[in-house]
C-alpha cells in the first residue's frame, strides 16, 4: 500500500477501537446493573481524567525521546489488554478502575495518531491540508462501522463488545510498528536546562496571547461537545414520556441510529475542510463551528419528533461542521504555529484542553445545573430550556471568541505549516 492507504487504514482503526464500546457501555452497565447513575458518571469521566494526564506526557516522550509510531502502537497493545479484563468485572467500582486504565493509554494516540500522520505525510511533500481531511475522515467511517458490528453482532448488552475492541486494539498497535519511523525532532543541547530536557519547554506556548486563547476556547468547545455526547440520546429517549409521542414513536425507538447521523455528516464535512480552510482561513472557519454548536443546541430546544422532527435531524447534520470545523482546524492551527521541537506535545495540549479539561467541567457543571434548576422531582428533565441554555453558552463563546482572538489569514502558509 501507499503512503495515504497505510495511514487511511490508521485513521480507520484509531476509532473503531473506541467506537466499539463508547456508545453502548452504558446499556452494558445498566442492562447488568452493575451500580447506579452516579458510578457510571463516574466511569464516564475517566476519558476526561485521562485526556489531561496523559496527551502532554506521551507528546513530550514522542518529541523528546521515543519514535511516535513506536509509543503509538505500545499504547494500544497495553489499551487492548485492559479491555480483555472487562468481561471479568462485575462491580462498578473495579470497573471505574479498569476503564481508566485503558483510557489512560487510549486517549493519547488521538493526538499522536495526528502528530504520526503529519510528519509522515510532509517528509513525502505531500500537502497536509489537501491530503489529511480525506484521510481522518475514514476515522469517522471506521467509529460508525464498530457501532454497527457492535449492534449486528449482539454485543450491545454483554462484554463482547469490549473484546471486539481489544482484539483490534492489538491488531493496530503491531500494524503501527510497520509504519515509516517518526523519529524525535529535537536535538539536546549539552547546556539544556532541566525543563529543556523534560520537554517541558512545550508549556512554554500558554505564554504567547494567541496560543493561550486558542486552547482556553478548546476548552470551551470541549465542554459544548461533552454536552452532546451526555444528553443527545437520553434527549430524544425522554420523548417516550410524552404521551403525544410514546414509546413507539420512530424516534423514541431508533434514538441511537437517528443520532449517528451526527457521525455520519463528519464523513461529509471533514471532505470540505480544506476547501474553507483555503477559502476562509482557520479563524472564520473555527468560529463557523461555534456558530453550528448554536444551532446544534437550538434546533434540539425546537425540535419534536411529529412536525419538528426535521429540526433534530438537520441538527444531527450540523454537527458534523460543529465537530469536524474546530477540532480538524485546531490541529492544523496547532500544526502551522508551533515548531517542529514541541510538535507532538503541543497537539498532546489540544488533546488536554478539549477532551480533558473542556469535557471535565462541561459534564460535572452542565450536571449540577440540570439538576438544579431544570430537572423537577420526579426527575423530569426541562429539555427545551436545557439547550436553549446552552445554545446561549456557545453563543457567549462564538461573540468573544470573534472578538478577542486574533489570526490573520494566510493561504500559503496553510497550504505550507512550519518545518
């Protein structure tokens, strides 16, 4: 295979590992009643544990002292092997710990697979805004297609959908050893200050205004993201609780599938990334994502599942610009800003503040608002006021971001990052 085909298969394998379970562990955990709602917050939140701790690490190891592909592929061999001991849990408290041991290898090889991918594709001269989006987009593909084998193969409930992604966990960390090496790029000065040598000099980057405001607004988007993955399906489900719609309304029923259009519109919008990254630069296209995060939000506020089910489905589409527009182009704005010596960590940050910091308070506020001040006692949930609540967050988010970041737009120095 070529170039592009190796790291496609890359992109494909790094989230059907993950998209095998994500979905469904909690119709795992609830259908084996192995604890309360609470546990299984719990357990939800080591992603975001995970994704503060451990992204600037493996960044600084793959800058500093080991092959990227290399760290990469010992990463998902040691994720595969936490999963195999799922099947053997049965309480949600040893549970907790074993999926945050795998999460603490998983959720680094987001931003290394990234960092992988870059380095590789321009030591080729290949143009990483043209020939990446194409790329991640089968990332996308391969999520959706371990969802479907999950749910076809009846693994939805029980434990086998944590050995489907085991299996291939350890299947793509062996095929990582096989890719073109990814060698550290920075040399040591004999005089290097011990931060130097840690490479901790990466952190280095929250001092300059524009790169400390583009990872504070990661965050934010962060939290609007974990907003969606924690409330989307349950949103539509509670629908059943409406006697105009039931439990045998089509969206009550097929809640998870009519979701997986959110997925389904990434595959389409990351294809469009590097028409908007050219024609508008990475600002304009950064804030047209915190824009569809308003209508993501919006339309569900409106949407019902008789004449407003349009609305919850144009706001599935919407999200693919939602997610695709700040994550794709914040790691290329990462990738043309930084040198080449703090590369891997400085996408390992974005990983940190968008998936760890930004997720963290999203899910642990948006939770103690909701059952503060939009939940009643019987645990009926105000959906409509809930996302107009947070169709204003990303509003407040869009205006300031608009405001005070600054970035000038350049089509020649998108079309050629820093070496």
């Amino acid at each position: 295979m070529n170039i592009k085909s190796r790291l496609t298969v890359l992109s494909f394998m790094q989230f059907f590992v993950w998209g095998a379970w994500l979905i469904t562990i909690a119709t795992y955990f609830f259908s084996n009643k192995m604890g309360n709602g609470a546990q299984f917050g719990a357990i939800f939140s080591t992603l975001a544990i995970s994704s503060i701790i451990m992204p600037p690490l493996t960044g600084i190891l793959a800058d500093r002292w080991m092959n990227a592909e290399k760290l990469y592929g010992l990463l998902h061999i040691l994720y595969g092997a936490a999963l195999f001991f799922v099947p053997f849990v049965k309480d949600a408290d040893t549970l907790y710990y074993v999926i945050l041991v795998a999460m603490l290898f998983y959720m680094p090889t987001i931003s290394l697979s990234n960092a992988v991918s870059y380095t590789i594709l321009k030591r080729n001269n290949y143009d990483v805004i043209k020939v990446f989006p194409p790329i991640r987009v089968w990332g996308t593909i391969g999520f959706i297609a371990a969802m479907w084998i999950t749910n076809l193969s009846g693994s939805k409930a029980n434990a086998n959908q944590f050995i489907i992604a085991a299996v291939a966990a350890v299947a793509l960390g062996i095929y990582s050893f096989t890719l073109p090496p990814c060698p550290p790029q920075r040399t040591m000065a004999k005089d290097a200050s011990l931060a130097e040598q840690l490479g901790l000099t990466a952190f280095k980057l929250f001092a300059k205004y524009k790169v400390a405001l583009f990872f504070i607004f990661s965050m934010f988007l962060g939290a609007a993201l974990q907003l969606t993955n924690m409330y989307g399906d349950t949103f539509l489900d509670d629908f059943k609780n409406v006697p105009a719609y039931g439990p045998e309304s089509f969206v009550v029923k097929y809640s998870t599938i009519i979701m997986s259009i959110s997925q389904i519109s990434e595959t389409v919008f990351i294809l469009t990334i590097p028409f908007f990254l050219k024609r508008f630069g990475i600002k304009k296209v950064m804030l047209f994502s915190m824009i569809a995060w308003v209508l993501r939000f919006g339309l569900f506020a409106y949407g019902n599942p008789a004449d407003g089910l349009w609305m919850i489905i144009l706001s599935c589409i919407v999200y693919g610009m939602a997610f695709d527009f700040f994550n794709i182009s914040g790691s290329l704005f990462v990738e043309t800003t930084t040198s080449p010596a703090i590369r891997s960590s400085a996408q390992g940050m974005f990983m940190m503040m968008t998936n760890g910091v930004g997720a963290f308070l999203g899910s642990k506020i948006s939770g103690y608002v909701i059952d503060q001040y939009f939940s009643s006692a019987d645990g009926a949930k105000d959906w409509h006021n809930i996302w107009l609540y947070f169709a204003l967050y990303a509003a407040v988010v869009a205006v300031l971001f608009a405001l005070l970041f600054r970035h000038k737009h350049n089509p020649d120095e998108i079309g050629n990052p820093a070496h």
